[in-house]
C-alpha cells in the first residue's frame, strides 16, 4: 500500500499483507496531508488501524456490518470509523480499569450491533 484514504475502503488483502507499523504511518500521512491537528496522531492513527483490520477480517467481529449500516445511515465512512473507534476506546479504557475480561469481548460486539449514526452524531451537539 502506498497511500491511505478513510473515505475509500481499502483492498482486505493488500490491506491484512502491509506492515502494521506501515499502516500506522499510512493513516498519520493521510491526517497531516489533510491538515488534521491532533492531540496524538500515533494514538489516533492506531485506533484507525485497529478498526480497519477488524473491518478488513470481514465477519470475524461485527465491525464490517457496523461500518456499513452507519453510511447507509448517513456518515461518511471516515465519521463511521471515527464511531466505532470510539466504542473501541471505551472498551479498553473498562479493560484497562480492571472491568471483568470475562465476556468483554462479547459486551464490545453488541455496543457495535446497537451503534447508530443518530448516537453518534447526538455525541457531538
């Protein structure tokens, strides 16, 4: 691969045979090509990578059908990325603060299923 674009869905293979490093880059060059200030773009450029490569492994977590129903709900794709980052992040803040790990992945896919565009715009007004 040799570019990045949110708003595109980029080819699974090629996407699955890149260097996780390099896709980390990938998604920082896109931000700061765009203009993109953020407070860690490392940070945020994983969290892409995270999402992408759950997306990118098809039926094997339900972030694919989440990604597709929240555009046909009206995000861009970016924004749908955006919003299931966010549920991601929430999910390992719990692991992190010491939530049970029992089930954890389970409670993640049905905060995905539930996840609508209308929630995750009512976040940002």
């Amino acid at each position: 691969m040799e570019t990045y674009d949110p708003l595109n869905a980029p080819d699974p293979d090629e996407w699955q045979s890149t260097d996780e490093q390099e896709r980390i880059i990938l998604v920082v060059d896109h931000h700061r090509e765009a203009g993109v200030e953020l407070p860690n773009e490392e940070a945020h450029a994983t969290i892409h990578v995270i999402v992408e490569n759950q997306i990118a492994a098809g039926d094997e977590t339900p972030a694919r059908e989440t990604l597709g129903r929240m555009i046909r709900e009206g995000l861009d794709r970016h924004d749908a990325i955006h919003a299931i980052g966010n549920v991601l992040v929430g999910y390992m803040q719990e692991l992190a603060g010491g939530a049970a790990a029992a089930g954890a992945n389970e409670k993640y896919n049905e905060e995905l299923r539930k996840l609508t565009a209308a929630e995750w715009l009512d976040g940002f007004r």
